[in-house]
C-alpha cells in the first residue's frame, strides 16, 4: 500500500529582521484617500519583506 505525497507544510512566519536607522512614523492624517490606498500596502509589504531601502534600491525593476 502507498501513501499519497503530501508537500512539506511551509515553514513558520517569522518577524522581519530589526533594520537600520529610524522606524516608519504613523500615516499623516491630511494624506488623500488615494495617496493612502497605495500608501498603505506599500508600506505592509516593505515591513514584511525584511529588506532596508538600500537593498529593495539594488533589486532590478520588473
């Protein structure tokens, strides 16, 4: 008898490495709602990505 082939499950989230220089402030109320739509998962996926502004500078544009 064989066993179906289950993937290995994904490896745990981990929290993004502490990086350089100073934390992101807090989204400025005057900002349009436009400016924040993009604003904010911009933002989300810079925290989680772990990457500084010096590495995402260096990575090619698709």
């Amino acid at each position: 008898m064989t066993t179906p082939f289950e993937p290995p499950a994904p490896p745990p989230l981990r929290p993004a490495p502490a990086r350089p220089g100073r934390k992101l402030g807090p989204i400025a109320e005057e900002l349009s709602s436009a400016h924040r739509a993009w604003l904010g998962p911009l933002r989300e996926t810079y925290l989680t990505s772990g990457l500084t502004l010096n590495e995402l500078s260096a990575l090619p544009i698709c």
